[in-house]
C-alpha cells in the first residue's frame, strides 16, 4: 500500500495543530502561553494564530472524511 502524498496545506494544517496542542498543554502544566509570549504585545496577532489554529482543526476534520 503506497503511502498518499500530502499537499502545503495539509502541512501547514499539521504543523498548526501541533502548535496549537503544545501551546495547550503548555497552559494546562504550567499555565504558561507561548503564544502570549511571543505576540503578548500585539493582540492582533495573538488573535490571528488562535484562529488559524482552529481553521487548522476543521480543515484536519476535513481531511479526514473526504477519503
């Protein structure tokens, strides 16, 4: 059985969840947001990694239907 060939976007998708579940876990252990840390003084942006965060989720949620 080959193995799919997965394209940027799944990737990108990937790479989010990842750091989206570390920063969590981060949150959930120590309380510390890694986020918050590297965009604490601009919210914007902030608020912009949470959403392509869980864009990251829905279209992961995606992927795994459309086979």
């Amino acid at each position: 059985m080959a193995a799919k060939k997965r394209s940027v976007l799944d990737w990108i998708a990937l790479i989010l969840l990842i750091v989206g579940g570390l920063n969590w876990g981060l949150i959930g252990l120590f309380s510390f947001d890694l986020v918050d840390l590297i965009f604490g003084s601009i919210p914007l942006l902030q608020n912009i990694v949470y959403v392509l965060v869980g864009l990251a989720a829905l279209y992961t949620i995606y992927y795994l239907y459309k086979n």
